[in-house]
C-alpha cells in the first residue's frame, strides 16, 4: 500500500507508476536499472513542475490562513512508519491536550 503525498500526486505519470509497479518481476540488474530511472524521470517531471511561472505548492494550500501545525503533522505521520511514527503520533497528542487544556482555561474565565 503506498500513499503520496502532494507533491507525489502533482507530478505522477502513468508511465513513471507502471515502471514502479513492475520493478519487483524485473531482474536485481533491472530493477537497479528501472529505479533510478524511475527516480530521474520524478525528477524532471518536478524541475518542470516548478518551471511554470505560477506553480507552487500552495495550489493546494489554503493560502490566506495560518499554517496548523497539527495538520502538517497528521499529514507526515501518515506517511512515516515506525520510530518517526511514534515521535510524530506523540507531538500530536502532547499538542491535542494543550488544546483540551486551553479550552478548559477558556471556559473557567467565562464562569467567572
């Protein structure tokens, strides 16, 4: 199962995928082969990505609003594994209960 990720996604080409897809029936030879084509070929699809005059990664961003840091995080810790998981997993929970507290801190004001 792969996930991409933004960029992935922008620069994906069917012919680059199917490459990937046959890597593991080609010979070790081949596959040493095909991988760093492969690698060359995402390559120049992201040079020319970002050869346009207005492309930029914030397509896909909300441009106007302040980055969450909560969702750059959910969005790396679904594409890492294992101890980067973990690390990343307990940032996230470490940040959801400062959040939990300063709701609490904030309901406690508007009592008094």
């Amino acid at each position: 199962m792969e996930s991409q990720n933004i960029l992935d996604e922008m620069i994906a080409e069917d012919p680059i995928e199917i490459l990937k897809a046959a890597m593991p029936y080609l010979p070790k030879n081949g596959q040493r082969f095909a991988s760093v084509y492969a690698k060359v070929l995402e390559l120049q699809g992201t040079i020319r990505l970002f050869s346009q005059p207005s492309t930029d990664l914030k397509i896909q961003s909300r441009e106007n609003t302040a980055s969450d840091p909560v969702e750059m995080l959910a969005a790396c810790s679904k594409v890492c594994h294992g101890h980067t998981k973990e690390k990343i997993d307990a940032m996230l929970n470490t940040l959801a209960m400062f959040q939990i507290f300063e709701l609490s801190q904030e309901r406690e004001n508007q009592k008094v």
